[in-house]
C-alpha cells in the first residue's frame, strides 16, 4: 500500500515538471490608462501605437511623438485614465486624437478626481462628433503649459470641461457645440494665445459657473491673446472678469459681448474690443486703469454698447488720454473733455487711458525767486501728473540763464522727482574792463609805483556769477584806486648853457659926445640977455637884446651929481627953449656905463664936468 502511495506522489511530481514555466510566472502589471482602447500595462507602456505613444508609471506620464490614436474610432475615449495622481501629457511633433462615431466618444476623458497637465513643444488636434462627448472633460483641472499647441473640435459637447482650467503660454482652439470651455475658473496667463467659440445658439464661448458651494466663476487673463466668439455673450462670468494686459477680442451675435456677474477691471495697458447686439457691461463695478477699449453694437437699433448700470470707472492715477463716440447717425464726438459719464450713450464708444504718475521738481540752487517751470509748454506748479515719456521743460528764476531740456517718466518712481540745476547769469565786468582800458593807455614807465596797477589787474577773476557782483565792482575800483594813488617821475632840469655878457651892440655907432665949443664972451650989452651955455645933446645908446638865457639885473651906476654953475643961470627965453637939462650926460654917462663900462662913462663926465666949468 505503502509502495503505491509513493508512486502516486511521484507521478504528481513528474507532471509539474513536465508542465511549462510560462504557467508559473507572474502576471502583467496593469495600470489605470488605456490609449486607443489598449490598456498599458507593464509590458506595452514603452511600446504603444506602434511605438509612438509611451507611458512612464513613476511620472505618470504619457509620451506622444507624432501619434495617431484613431484606430478604434468607436472606444468611448482616446485617452482614458482612473490614475489616483495627474496624467501629464507630453507632446512631440505632431498628434491626433479622433473620434468620429456619432454615439459617442471623448477625446482625453478623466474621472471625476484625476487632473490633466498637457505640456511640450507639439500638437494635438482633437476631432470629436458624438453628442454630449467632449473634447477634454475631467472633474478635475486642466492645465496646457509651455509651448504646447491644443486644437479641439467637439461638435457635439464641450470643447474643454473642467474645475480650473488654466492655459500657460499655450496656444489652444477649442470650439465646441456648447461652450470652447466651460470651468469654475478660466485663467489664461503668459503670453498664451487661446481662441474659444460656441457653435449652438444661447451659448457662451467661454462659460465660467460658480461650484456647488458657490465658489468660483472668475475669470483671469494676462499678457495673452484671446478671442472668443458665440451668440451669447462671448465671455461670461459669474464671478469676476480681470483682463490685465494683452489683447482680447470679444464677438456676440445675439447678445453683449462679455457680461459678468461680479466686477469688472481692465489694467495693464490691456486692449479689449467688444462687438455685441446688446450693452456689454456686468452687475458690478467696471474699473479701468490703464487701458485701451473699443466697445461697440451693431445692433440695427439705436443701442448702447456699454450698459449704463455700470459705467467705465477710471482708477486713481489714471486718466483719459482719447475718448471718442459715434452716435446712432455715425456722428463722431469727442469725449475726453466730459469724462465717462456719457459713455453709456452711444452705439461705438473708444477710450484710451493711460497711468499717470505725480512728478515734482526740484530747481536748485536754493533761494532762487520767481522760479517758473514749464512742461510741454504749459506752466505747472507743485507737482504734476504726467503719463510715461519724454517732456519738454522749461525752467526760468531771476538772476539765472534760462533751461530747456527734456525728462523720461515711466513707472520707476526714481523718475518722478526731477532736479533742474540752474546756472548763474555771469557777473557784468563793463566796469573792471573800463578801468583795465583807462590803465592800457597810461605810459606806465612815467609813474614811479605802475607796478599796483598791474597787481590790480592781474588779481581780477573772470568766472564770478551775478551773485558775486559786489567782488567783481570792488576789482574794478581797486583798478581806479591804484591809477589814482599814481605818483609821477621828477622832471630833470636842463643844465644852463652859459652864454658871454654881451657888449651892447648900439643900431649905430655911438656917437662921441660933442665937446662944447666956447663961445666968446659977448660984451655985455645992457639990453640983452646972456645967451645959455649950450649942453651938448648926447645920444641915447640903444639897449642891448637880451639873449634866451637870463640876463642879470646890471647894477645901478651911481650917478655923480654936477656942480652947480656959478654962472647966474639966464632968464628964460620962451624962443629959445632948452633942449636938455644938466642932468640929461649924467643920464647918458649912466646907461653907457652899463652897456660899455664904468671906465668910459667915467670919462665922459669928467670931461663935461670940466666943459662947463
């Protein structure tokens, strides 16, 4: 019994030997994702669609390089994924999701909590036809980043279906039956170029709804391009629409072509243009900063394009730059004069606004007076507010030369406060260059002590300002001073050349005095009188010229006194008057003696003396 026990147990023993090793390895690990129907599994992830479709658990990424996932045009899904983590979907060259079965068929399909993240440098169309099927539907978010470039097509859903749906410097086309995107939040963001359309009628090209909690239904773009096209409003928001920069083109062709439910705020130097039947506008706040918006209605009807419940708002630190309108009759008017409160008048209204920022200025050097500053022509005081550029200015103060220039204003708040630096009229030198003249003509080698004239001169500084007027005057009369306190060189007298007396040279020769000739006593005749003894006439011995140099007086030749006649001097005969008197040789014999010596008029007197005796 024993023995056919143990036969028993080895006949068991040599089947499983004899049974393949296949039979006994392990199974397959499946994972939560089917691509094209196909579910990836641990054996197929590197290998899926003919080896252009790959799969990485450890990321939970999902590789396509120019795939081509139509192969099971009637599987509910393209992409399909369960995956408790977000499927990130890269793409390289170019891809295609298609699904062309009218009952049905989404193009990427996520379950209610799973997240979708598309990124690389590819393409993906999407093509999708069923009814109610959507281009990209999760419960989750959506989020198409770096230069990824998503196309969808749903003709019969949405084009994209999500909780947040963010577009990251993608460029994405989504149109679908009911909506290009229909979220609890949109945001659009860095540069990302988005176009959204809504193909039914009564439907948004972008419908942004609030959660069952109420949260949500903002929608945020910034520094990107969106257009969006549908016959209700092209943007609806129930929350809150902020457009920050970038450009965004809104179309309704039944309808205002953006509406929110909560605020409005275009900043950031945004462009918005709306074309609508109907105002567009919200029920709440409608704020612009800086902006650009060109709202119009082309309604047939004589109807406004921005709702008059909530006209355009300009925020503190901007202002209007262009307002311009068109009237039911394509009358253009001018509104920037009149703010925004006519706005919600006209069927085309086009506004520009720009930030403004408050510039003051400072004009140095202090204790300037009548300082005038002048932007762009315009005088201003205090500060001014002044949009980024370049201005012309103008400064003026007393006393300074006048400054033109130009000043750059932009957001750095370095620039709001402009230093102007005046520059001094020059000092007036008109009296220093007077009194440096008067000097230049002077012969300074007359003078004994020039030398202080020079040093005058030489200590005169030309780079004084009007300020310093009081230093330059004073160089001035130290000039005149010196030239006043000049001392004259002494005058050198002439040596005396000495010049011989000279002995007076008579006109003619002098004539000898005559010797009086006795004349015989007459015998004496009672009746007649003695005759006069009769004087010689001398004859006066002409004055010698006096030479340049200066002659000395002569010194006065005593005259002798003549001896009285004894003879009794006769009675006067008035027909014989006297020719001369006794004294007249003594006057000869004096000026002979000075002009031909003492010796020779000695003589002559003597011999008179001795005539009349």
């Amino acid at each position: 019994m024993k023995k056919k026990l143990f036969a028993i147990l080895l006949s068991i023993v040599m089947v499983a030997g004899l049974l393949p090793a296949t039979a006994l390895a392990a199974e397959p690990t499946v994972y939560d994702i089917w691509v094209d129907g196909v579910q990836v599994t641990s054996e197929n992830k590197d290998n899926l669609c003919g080896g252009t479709v790959s799969y990485d658990p450890a990321t939970h990424t999902l590789s396509l390089n120019n795939a081509t996932l139509d192969n099971d045009t009637m599987s509910d899904y393209g992409i399909k994924t369960t995956i408790p983590s977000t499927l990130k979907i890269r793409l390289t060259g170019t891809n295609s999701i298609t699904r062309t079965y009218p009952g049905g068929g989404v193009g990427i399909y996520l379950n209610y909590s799973n997240s979708v993240e598309i990124t690389g440098d590819g393409t993906l169309v999407i093509n999708v036809i069923g009814e109610n099927y959507d281009g990209i539907s999760t419960g989750a978010d959506v989020k198409i980043s770096d230069k990824a470039n998503v196309t969808i097509n749903a003709e019969g859903g949405l084009g994209i279906a999500g909780r947040m749906v963010e577009i990251d410097g993608a460029t994405v086309n989504s149109t679908g039956l009911y909506a290009g995107i229909d979220a609890h939040r949109l945001k659009i963001v860095n540069g990302a170029d988005v176009t959204l359309k809504a193909t039914q009628d009564k439907r948004n090209g972008a419908f942004i709804r609030k959660d069952n909690e109420g949260n949500g239904g903002d929608i945020e773009f910034a520094a990107s391009k969106v257009e969006a096209t549908s016959y209700y409003p092209a943007l609806f928001a129930r929350g809150n629409l902020t457009v920050n920069g970038g450009e965004v083109n809104c179309t309704s062709t039944a309808d205002g072509a953006i509406w929110a439910k909560g605020n409005i705020l275009i900043k950031g130097g945004a462009k918005v243009t709306t074309d609508g039947k109907s105002p567009m506008g919200g029920n709440g706040t409608f704020t612009v900063e800086e902006a650009e918006i060109d709202a119009k209605n082309t309604n047939e009807n004589n109807i406004p394009a921005i709702f008059d419940e909530s006209v355009p708002v300009i925020a503190d630190g901007y202002h209007l730059n262009y307002a311009k309108a068109v009237d039911s009759e394509g009358t253009e008017i001018d509104l920037l004069s009149s703010g925004t409160q006519y706005f919600a008048l006209y069927k085309n209204v086009h506004f520009i606004t720009k930030a403004v920022y408050p510039v003051s200025f400072v004009v140095t050097p202090d204790g300037l007076t009548n300082v005038v500053v002048k932007v762009n022509g315009q005088e201003v005081t205090g500060s001014v507010s002044l949009e980024a550029g370049t201005y012309p200015v103008e400064v003026t103060a007393d006393n300074c030369k006048a400054y033109t220039g130009n000043i750059t204003i932009t957001s750095d708040t370095a620039t709001h406060t402009q230093t102007i630096a005046m520059t001094y009229l020059p000092a007036d030198y008109t009296k220093v260059d007077e009194a440096i003249a008067k000097a230049n003509a002077l012969n300074k080698d007359a003078y004994t002590n020039f030398t202080a004239v020079e040093e005058a001169i030489n200590a005169v500084v030309r780079d004084k300002n009007i300020t310093e007027q009081d230093k330059v005057d004073a160089m001035a009369q130290a000039i005149e001073n010196a030239i006043t306190a000049l001392v004259e060189k002494p005058t050198e007298a002439p040596t005396a050349t000495p010049t011989a007396t000279p002995t007076a040279a008579p006109s003619a020769s002098p004539t000898e005095v005559p010797t009086a000739t006795p004349t015989a006593k007459p015998t004496a005749t009672p009746s007649a009188s003695p005759t006069a003894v009769p004087t010689a006439t001398p004859t006066v011995k002409p004055t010698a010229t006096p030479s340049a140099s200066p002659t000395a007086a002569p010194t006065a030749t005593p005259t002798v006194k003549p001896t009285a006649t004894p003879t009794p001097a006769p009675k006067a005969d008035p027909n014989n008057p006297k020719t001369g008197s006794s004294n007249l040789p003594v006057v000869f014999g004096s000026a002979a003696l000075v002009l031909s010596g003492g010796a020779l008029a000695a003589v002559l007197i003597y011999k008179k003396k001795r005539h009349e005796k």
